[in-house]
C-alpha cells in the first residue's frame, strides 16, 4: 500500500457506510454497535473525529469493564461486596472523600485536617487566595471506627490529667518525648512523667537573661534528670557533680527539686535507689544546712519505713538515719514531737518508726530521757502509745544490740500495763514481748517487776489483748510458771483469730521448752486437745501457721517422744487430701531425723512403712518433702527395713519407666538415697537389677533426669564396687564417653564424678585406648567456667595417665 497517496473522500465514505450498517460479533458472545457517523463533511474534507469513529476500534479486556449489576438476559449475576463501591445516602449528594476532612480518621494524628494556623504558618503570606466553599457544601464524615452512640445515659469518663492533656486529645496529638534536651546529654529513656517535672530545660532559652536562682535551677535540673534517666557513665558524672557542689547549691532549691520527684506514684525502684543515693550524698556535704527542710524530708521518706518493699524500707532507714546525723538530736526531736500525739495512727506509726531510726543511729541512751518522758504523758494517750510503739520498734529493729539499755526500757514502759487505755496495755504487752524476744536467752532478770501484772493481766483479758500478753509472757516465762499459761492455752485453742492460733502456737512450743512441763503433762493435758485443734486439713491450707503448726509439734515430741507423736499421725499419711499428707510427712521426717527410731515398735513401724510408700505412690506433683522423707525414714530405720525392701525396690522400678521426667527423676534420687541402706540389708541382687535398669536409661533426653540416672548409677557403684558392678564397668564407661558432650552442668558433674570413681577404684577393666579417649574429651571441659569441673576433669585426667 502506497502511504503517500490519500484515498479518495467517496471511497471512504462508502467503507463508512458499509461498517455502520452491519454488526460484528466478538468471540465472547457479545454483540456490539458501531455508531452510524451523522457528521456531515464540509469544504470536501472528512472531519478528524468522524474518521477516528469510523476506523476499526482496539479490542477492550473484560478487565477494563465495570460488570453491570443486570445481565442481556434481565438476571442479576452474583457478585462480591468487594466489587461494589460503597452507596451514598439518598439525601445526600455523592461528594468526594476527603482524607483531611474533618472528623476522618481523627484519631490518628497524621491523617488528621489542618487548621487554619498550621497552614498559615506553612503556606507564604501572600499569592494565594482563600476561596470559600460554594454554598450547601458539606464534607462528608465518616464516624470513627469504633464510635460509641451518643445517649443521655450517664457513665463513666476518664477524667483528664491535665489541660495540656486534653487540648492534645481534642487535637488528636499524642504527647511526643523529646529526644534531644539542651544542656543534658544522652539519656537513656524520658518518661511522659518526666515532663511536668523538667519542664523548664525542654526548651533550649537565652540564659543571659536568666537571674542567678534561675540559672542554679536550671543546672540542678539538667543534673537530676542526668542521675534519673542518663547512661551510666553520665549519671555518675552528675552524680559527683550535685555533690561536689551541693553547698553551693544550698539545701532548699536541692529538696524543692528532688523531694516531689520521690512522691511520683509511677516511680520504679532502680530511680528511687538513685534519688535516695542523692539525698544520702547531699546531706553529707550539706550537714547543719539541712535542718530547715527536716519536716519536708521526713513527710516524704517515713512511708518507706512501711512499704512492702524489703528494699524501700532498708533505703528509708538510710536516709533517715543520715538526716539525723546531719540535723543532731535535738532538731529532730522538736520537727517530729507534733506528730507523736496526732489523731492518725498512720502518722504515729510512721513517726514512731522514724524515732526508731533515730535512736539507732544516734545510740539508745541519748534519746532514754526524751522516751521517758513521752511514756508518762498524762495530757494524751496517744503520746504513750507513741513513746511504747518507739521501745517496741527500737528493740525489733536493733536485735540483741538492746541488752545493756535493757532494764532502761523495761522500766520506761512496765506502767503501760496498768493504763487506763486497753491500746496501751496491748501495746506494752508488744513493747514487753519484742524486748523479750531480742534480749533471748540472756536478760530474763530484767523482766521481774512486770511479771506480776503479765500474770493477772492473762486472766483478764481476752481477745488481742490476751494475745498480746500471752506473747509477752512466753519469752519471759519462768521455769515454775508454764503450768498456768497451759491452763489458759487449752482453753484457747479453739479460737478463730489467725494471729492468736500462731500466739498460742508460739507460747505451746516455748511451754513444752520449759522444764516445769512434764512429759507425763504433755501427753495427757496437751496433745489431746492439740491434736484436735490443729491437726485439721484446713491447717495444711494455711500458709501463716502451717510451719508454726509442725515446729511446735516437733517440740512436743522432745518432750513426749517420736512414739507418741508418729503414733497419732501416722494414719494421716493415707489422708485423701495431698497437702495434708505433706504436712505429716514433713512433720514425722524432722522428728524422727532429730530423735531417731528407737522408741517405734514393730507394729507402728509397719504402719510407718506402709504410709510413706502410700504417700510417695499418690503425690500428684513430685515435691521433694516426700523425696526427703521417705529417704530419712528408710535411711533412720535401717537394716529394719529389709522386709519392705522388694516392695520399695518394686516402686522405684516402676516410677523409673514412668512417661512423667519429673517422676524418672525422683525415681532415680530416691536410689541414690537408699543405696547404701539396700547394701546394708545384703540386698545386691536388688542393686543389680537396680543398676541393669539404670544403665538402660542412659539414653535419657531431659538432662536433669539424666543428672540423677547417672548419680544413682554411681551411687550403686560406690557401695556394690567395682568387680560387682553390674552392668561390668567394660560397658559401662563406653556409654559415658557421649555423655560427656551434654554441656548440662548438672549433667557433666554426675558424669565425671562416675568416670572418677571408676578411674580410682576400677581403671584395669577398661582398655587404655578408652581411657584415651576420655582424656581427650576431658580436655574440653577445663575450659568451662565451673571451677568444680575444673577440679573434678582434672583429677580425673591425672588419674588416667
């Protein structure tokens, strides 16, 4: 086809015509129209747009259409609601969605519109013009995605913290850190806390025109902030700093700064340990400076006196105990007499447990006069209870350092127990008792003139207060005077205060101590009821005098005797209840470990037997007081035992092929106990198949399990030795060679320590290329850290060569 030549205007007009009147079929089924061209030609030329309509189209993809919701034969295909674009309401004309618009995605601060300031400060001032919407504009807005109705029902709100707050939640702007603070450093973290409290280093300012106080503040922000939040090596940079120049500071814009970041709620411990390193440091170097801000110091740093925290409270006492160094005696004295007679009893307890501090940093006999006085004020009562409460805490706190000052603090608070106020009779009764217990065993002369009234007061009261008295008169209890207090303990048993049962728990164990009790009053006033009492299933659910529970049983058995004691309990070791069945267990191990088996005859020796294996078979969890106990029972009754050996043997045989690890493992304990007791017995065809059981096991692949299969294997080797040993040592000692690769330290010890008794006692029955090899594998285990393994490998090693 010639290109330069232009066909002639009526040959393109017919092909026009020829195409608009038929109809081309596409190859899927769907017919279409080529539109009949109605432009008319004039100037004999064909119009451009008539021309392009006339010549033949581009084939459209299927994917290029958009379905109709009605087919050509009037059905309405299935389609997906992701092929659909959402309907606009009917009310509502369609608008385009803006991304900006308000109330789209406002929760989320970068898709959120922006106002008309923030896009004043961006745009320039000038070129543009602000063009108003036409009118009847309305964007559309969509509700938030998890959009709550609106109700007059009242509810709960999260009140807001602050208007900063608020005006950042209305804006839909979370609270951004800052990263970089001028003057400060590199810290490791910044808290949103932190900002309330450093507001003022945030922002980078002119510090020429600061005034001098202002410019001190500064700086002991930017170094607080450094301590609390900065790296280690900045931190003790700061941490010099502050106390280099803490005079230069001065004590009250240090203690504005770092007292309120102490009360934070949201404190963690490492910051408060590093704030309490502060004020330690400052109140070195500021000494008498300090004495303007001891009540603020104090309002903060008592409630750690308190707190749950065994740390907190060890850090209070510190503080404290410097800032009476720092501020004398005297000062102290006169910033917290108000709060000794306050009407809280918060406030008095912190206070009394400051003076307490008080008195041992700056030693008893200065603040004797000061107590005394305070324990026969006659204007409140709760100064007394105050002044005895500081006695109380004094000798709790200070141990057996009370012993010279003793008779002192006796003296101070003996009247308390005549008072006309039953607090102040209870709390002597306390004072009396912590005295007691911190002076025991020495001392006792000191408590003469208080015992009189402790005896009358036993009778009278009831409740607290005889507990109270009850634990007093069981440090101090005279040799003669047990007797008594029994009377008044039995009648007592049966109470449902928890703190009187662990009191009365307590005085029957120092009671049963005494030499006025006998073992003939033991068995037939005391045990009866004590049984009755506390040897209930319900005891062995309580955490607070389950221990209580057995040491005084303990102690009634020094007295009475393991007959009489194992004789009463030792059908509880079949109780249905497990914890239960624990508590006994615990309680027949630690006597008959302190008092032996002698007194057991051979009936309650079948009992014992037949319940130490009932309980060992039924523990659901394997706890090691059984594991102890039927290993100290088997171990205290020795070759005794050798009739219930096979059933024993049985049991361990078939805890050892148990699918529980857990179980393998106490299997395999109890046989390293009781190696030598099987021994004993003359039982080596027992300890034989022991061992062919044991040596099967070694494929074992929990490794603590493993640990206690190959220590009983060594523990059978031990007594069997070596020419007996079966499996031989020949078989033995190659399975071990693997086993040395286990990186399991308690794996690796059990190992070596086997390899090492075969070394010393059996090293001829294995062939010296085996030994060889052991010594090549030893070689890697001096590089472990455990010096243990160091001494054990290279014992072994010196051994073998």
């Amino acid at each position: 086809m010639d290109l330069d030549k232009t066909p002639p205007h009526a040959e393109i007009q017919e092909a026009a015509k020829e195409l608009a009147g038929t109809k081309r079929k596409r190859r899927w089924g769907v017919e279409t129209e080529v539109k009949e061209n109605k432009a008319e030609v004039k100037g004999g030329e064909w119009p451009k747009e008539a021309f392009e309509e006339a010549a033949p189209k581009k084939r459209r993809s299927r994917w290029d259409t958009t379905p109709a919701n009605v087919n050509a034969a009037g059905e309405t295909p299935k389609t997906s609601r992701w092929d659909l674009a959402p309907a606009a309401a009917p009310d509502t004309p369609m608008q385009p969605i803006i991304m900006n618009a308000p109330g789209f995605m406002h929760e989320d601060k970068h898709n959120r519109y922006l106002t008309d300031e923030e896009l004043e400060a961006i745009l320039p001032a000038a070129g543009y013009t602000i063009v108003t919407p036409p009118p009847g504009y309305a964007p559309l807005v969509r509700p938030p995605k998890f959009a709550t109705p609106t109700s007059d029902v009242g509810g709960f709100q999260i009140q807001e913290s602050s208007d900063a707050a608020a005006a950042a939640a209305a804006a839909g702007l979370a609270p951004e850190l800052p990263t970089e603070i001028p003057g400060v450093g590199s810290l490791a973290f910044f808290k949103a806390e932190d900002a309330q409290y450093f507001a003022k280093i945030l922002k980078e300012e002119d510090e020429t025109e600061l005034s001098v106080d202002e410019m001190k503040e500064r700086k002991i922000m930017r170094l607080l902030l450094k301590i609390k939040n900065g790296t280690p090596p900045v931190r003790k940079t700061a941490l010099r700093q502050i106390t280099d120049k803490a005079r230069e500071f001065g004590a009250g814009p240090l203690f504005d700064k770092i007292l309120p970041l102490l009360m934070e709620r949201t404190l963690e411990d490492q910051e408060r340990h590093l704030l309490v390193k502060v004020i330690d440091r400052v109140l070195y170097k500021l000494d008498d400076l300090v004495r303007p801000y001891v009540h603020k110091i104090l309002v903060v740093i008592e409630p750690l006196l308190i707190d749950k925290d065994y740390y907190a409270r060890v850090e209070g006492r510190e503080i404290i105990s410097n800032l009476s160094k720092a501020a004398c005696l005297a000062h102290m004295i006169s910033t917290m007499r108000p709060d000794i007679d306050h009407a809280d009893e918060y406030v008095r307890n912190t206070t009394a447990r400051a003076f307490s501090v008080v008195a041992s940093a700056l030693g008893i006999p200065s603040l004797l006069p000061f107590l005394k006085a305070v324990c026969r004020s006659k204007k409140f009562w709760q100064a007394r209870h105050t002044g005895i409460r500081i006695v109380q805490q004094i000798a709790i706190m200070m141990g057996c350092a009370v012993l010279p000052h003793l008779r002192n603090l006796v003296d101070c608070i003996a009247h308390g127990l005549q008072d006309e106020q039953q607090k102040v009779r209870t709390m002597t009764a306390l004072g009396l008792a912590a005295l007691a217990e911190a002076a025991a065993p020495y001392g006792i002369e000191s408590f003469d003139n208080v015992l009189k009234p402790l005896w009358v007061g036993i009778r009278l009261h009831r409740g607290k207060s005889l507990a109270a008295f009850l634990k007093a008169i069981g440090f101090i209890l005279p040799p003669d005077g047990s007797r008594e207090v029994t009377i008044i303990l039995i009648r007592d048993f049966q109470t449902s205060d928890e703190e009187m049962k662990k009191i009365v728990l307590k005085v029957v164990q120092q009671c049963a101590a005494t030499e006025g009790v006998t073992p003939q009053y033991i068995k037939q006033d005391i045990l009866p009821d004590f049984f009755k009492a506390f040897w209930v299933r319900r005891m062995a659910l309580d955490r607070r005098n389950y221990r209580q529970v057995v040491e005084t049983t303990v102690e009634l058995a020094q007295k009475s005797g393991v007959a009489e004691i194992v004789g009463r309990i030792v059908n509880e070791l079949k109780d249905e209840a497990e914890p239960y069945r624990k508590m006994v267990m615990k309680t027949i191990t630690k006597v008959v470990a302190s008092l032996g088996t002698s007194d057991i005859d051979e009936r309650l020796e079948v009992r014992l037997v037949d319940g130490i294996i009932y309980a060992f078979q039924e523990q659901t969890t394997e706890d090691q007081v059984m594991l102890d106990g039927f290993s100290t029972i088997v171990n205290a009754l020795g070759i005794r035992v050798k009739p219930y050996l096979t059933q024993i043997v049985s049991t361990i045989l078939w805890r050892l092929n148990n699918k529980s690890a857990k179980v393998r493992q106490q299997a395999a304990d109890l046989t390293t106990r009781l190696a030598v007791v099987i021994k004993q017995c003359g039982e080596d065809q027992l300890l034989n198949k022991l061992g062919l059981v044991l040596f099967e096991q070694l494929g074992e692949e929990y490794p603590d399990t493993l640990g206690s299969i190959i220590a009983a294997e060594g523990a059978i080797a031990n007594v069997v030795g070596m020419t007996q040993m079966n499996p031989p040592v020949k078989d033995l000692l190659p399975r071990m060679i693997p086993i040395l690769r286990n990186r399991h330290e308690k794996v690796q010890e059990a190992t070596i320590n086997l390899i090492g008794r075969i070394a010393d006692c059996g090293a001829e029955f294995v062939p010296a290329r085996e030994w060889m090899r052991i010594c090549f594998e030893l070689l890697d285990l001096l590089h472990q850290e455990k010096p243990c393994l160091h001494k054990v490998s290279s014992e072994v090693i010196y051994k073998t060569s």
